[in-house]
C-alpha cells in the first residue's frame, strides 16, 4: 500500500522562476494539505485541497498556488521564487479533511 | 506570540530516563491535537493523538489541559530510537468543511547511550 508520494525529490531553482511540486495521496485518501518547513522550524500551513477546490489557506502570498486533480493528486505552484521560499515543501493526505494527516517525504526546494 | 509554543531543547537524556515535553497553544478553538516525530530530513510521522482524559500507548503518555491550553507528552523508560524531533501540533477548522495542522517549531530530544 503506496503512502503518500511527492516528486520531484530535490528541486534547485534561481529567483524569479516559477516551479511546480507533486503530489500523490495515500490509497484511499481524498484530501491533501500542503505545508512548507524552513531549517530548524515546523511545518507551516499553505492550504488544504479538497474536492478539487482550496478549501482552506494559511498566511502565503497569491504566489502560492495549488491544484487538485479527479484522481486526488495535487501540485503546489510557486510564481517569482524568492530566496526565503528555500525549504522542504511537505504534502500531507486523509480520508476526508477531518481524518489524521500523513506526511509524503516532501520535495527540498532550493533557492539560488 | 506563536500559537503553538514549545521549549525548542535540546533534550539530552541517558537511555532509561523519563522526559517530558510541554506544549502551549494560543487559539482556544482548537479542536484536536497530537504530537508528531520527524527524524533528521524526515517528514513528520504521527506519534499520537492527545485527549483531555490522557492517553497512553506503551511508553508514551499524552496529557491534555484544555482550560490551560496545555498539552504535554512523557516519555518512559527512553531508547536510543526515540532520539528525534518531537512536534506539537494543534488541529483547527475555520468553517467546519477544512481542517489545518498548526505546529510547533519542534523540541529535539537525543538519548544517550
């Protein structure tokens, strides 16, 4: 039973660019959140997908968009990189937005 | 103030020691909690969930306050395995039809042998 999987594995980018994560659910799980770790801190909240629709967001900027498929997956887009978005994105799924989340094992994100 | 504070550590104990770890949240609307263990450049796992009776499972115990705002985890009789990054984490929804996780920066804990 395939948990939860995120792609790329490490992603170097430069300022300004635009990227795109991965992510794909638990068998069985509908619902996916994203988060995003800096060095030596927890993970902070970007939004929770669930439905196809965003359902609930934490404090990022615009530049922060997402998307969720038919089949469950989702992607994580970043527009205009910054150096300070340089972190481990984290993708998180559950059986319906009440349920316990669990953890891909994310995607680094590099900044340069 | 962060919503979710915790004594960053670091935790240094010898194997068989008891520790605990404390947690304070600010938003008294939340609605479930747990602790999570992420290992170095691991994603985070969940340890368990914490009720206002107190869980147990195996060594570890969980304890809730909510009038306090108070969470608190103990660890009994520490291995060498349980050397990791213990998170605090806050469970709230705005509007009944989301939910979001809100953590703790983490307190590291490492068990001497």
């Amino acid at each position: 039973d395939a948990g939860v999987t995120q792609s790329p594995t490490h992603l170097i980018k430069t300022r300004g660019q635009q990227v795109t994560l991965r992510c794909s659910p638990k068998s069985g799980h509908d619902t996916v959140s994203w988060y995003q770790q800096a060095l030596g801190q927890g993970p902070q909240f970007i939004f929770q997908y669930y439905e196809e629709e965003e359902r609930q967001r934490g404090n990022f900027p615009d530049r922060f968009s997402g998307h969720q498929f038919p089949n469950y997956s989702s992607e994580l887009n970043v527009n205009a990189l910054l150096l300070g978005d340089s972190a481990l994105y984290l993708c998180a799924s559950s059986q319906g937005w009440d349920q316990p989340q669990h953890f891909g094992d994310g995607t680094r994100l590099s900044i340069l | 103030r962060k919503e979710v504070e915790q004594d960053p550590g670091p935790f240094n104990v010898p194997e068989g020691a008891t520790v605990a770890f404390n947690c304070t949240y600010s938003n008294s609307a939340s609605q479930s909690f747990f602790w999570y263990r992420q290992d170095c450049r691991k994603e985070p796992k969940l340890l368990m969930s914490v009720y206002s009776s107190g869980n147990e499972d195996g060594r570890f115990t969980a304890q809730l306050n909510r009038a306090s705002q108070y969470i608190s985890l103990l660890i009994r009789d520490s291995k060498l395995s349980d050397s990791a990054t213990y998170l605090c984490v806050v469970s709230s929804s705005r509007d009944g039809s989301a939910r979001q996780l809100t953590f703790g920066s983490g307190t590291q804990l490492t068990v001497l042998p």
